[in-house]
C-alpha cells in the first residue's frame, strides 16, 4: 500500500469546530479519505470517476484492481446504470448526520458561543445547516454568510486590480485571500 498522511478520524461535528474552515468540509474530507484507504473491494460496486481516481490514487495496484474488476462484473451483471457511487451515497449521508448533529447542539453554550464569535462555514454547508434552524438561529446564519460573501468579493476585487507582478503566491494556496478557504466548497456533489 502506498504511504499516507495519518488520517484523523472524527467522531462528532463537535470535535473540529474549532479546526480552520468549515468544520463539515473538515470532517467529510477525512472521513471520505478514510473511506478510499480503508475500502474492501468486496464493498464496492459503483465509483464515480472522481472516487475511481481516488480509489486508484490511495489504494495499492492488486487492491485497486480486484475493486475495478468487480465494478466491471457488476457492471456486466446489472443493467441499471441509475445506480449511484458508493462513496458518494455515504458521504451524503455522513454529511446529513453531521448537519443534523451540529443543529441539534446548538443550544449547548459552547456551541452557541462557536456560532457568534468564531463560526466559519462554507456557503453550501451554511445553507444546508439553515434548513435545518429556527428562524432566530437561520437568520443569524444568513448575517454571517452575507459578510463572508461581501468579503470575499471585496477580497477578489482587490486582486483583480492588483498589477500581477505584485501577485506573489497567484495560483499557489498561501497567496488566496483568507475568505476563499471559508467559502470553498472542497466536497464533490454525487456521481
């Protein structure tokens, strides 16, 4: 198998709320990487091309084979390709929990204190968890998606008129503005 970083393996939306970023961005990224390293070959049976390019970057060359020639014999077998990416499905679905837990901790003070002084969602998580709030709770998620909106356009502005000799780090992650990485949606949408 092929050498790794050491994944983090969360337990509750609660542990990385203080974590940079999105705190579902954050946990659905280790736990869909622990889902490509860990996977039997036995448990896959649909991979989008993204998760297949995944699945071949993580796994080691015998793994990642016995996987493709079983999708390739599902394939043959069943007919219906509506059938959506394994990985994908569990993602949603952890993504789901997740956004369910966070908006059923709300009320704890550690967490209400989190959401009014520190809180940094991507834009799709926030409008997601919004759903899921009363409308005291989604309003104030609104205000705070708003200024992170107004920032990161105000931030993109600037850059545009910057001359791009005096762009160090352009294309490079340590020279994009600080707004980018609050409203990054890093999580693929489905196969």
């Amino acid at each position: 198998m092929r050498t790794h970083r050491q994944l983090i393996f969360y337990q509750s939306i609660l542990q990385v709320l203080h974590e940079p970023g999105c705190p579902f961005c954050r946990f659905l990224k280790e736990f869909q990487s622990a889902r490509l390293q860990n996977r039997s070959d036995r448990e896959t049976h649909r991979l989008c091309s993204f998760h297949a390019w995944g699945l071949a970057a993580v796994q080691d060359a015998p793994a990642a084979a016995r996987a493709f020639i079983g999708i390739l014999n599902d394939l043959e077998s069943n007919t219906d390709e509506t059938q959506e990416c394994d990985v994908c499905k569990e993602v949603m679905a952890e993504e789901d929990l997740r956004i369910r837990e966070l908006a059923t901790c709300l009320h704890r003070p550690e967490v209400a204190d989190w959401l009014r002084t520190e809180a940094t969602l991507c834009i799709p998580h926030a409008a997601k968890l919004r759903h899921q709030l009363p409308p005291v709770l989604a309003s104030r998620l609104d205000a705070m998606v708003k200024n992170y909106r107004k920032q990161l356009k105000e931030e993109l502005d600037q850059l545009r008129k910057e001359p791009s000799q005096d762009r160090s780090g352009w294309g490079r992650w340590d020279g994009l503005p600080s707004s980018w990485f609050r409203n990054a949606d890093y999580e693929h949408n489905g196969g």
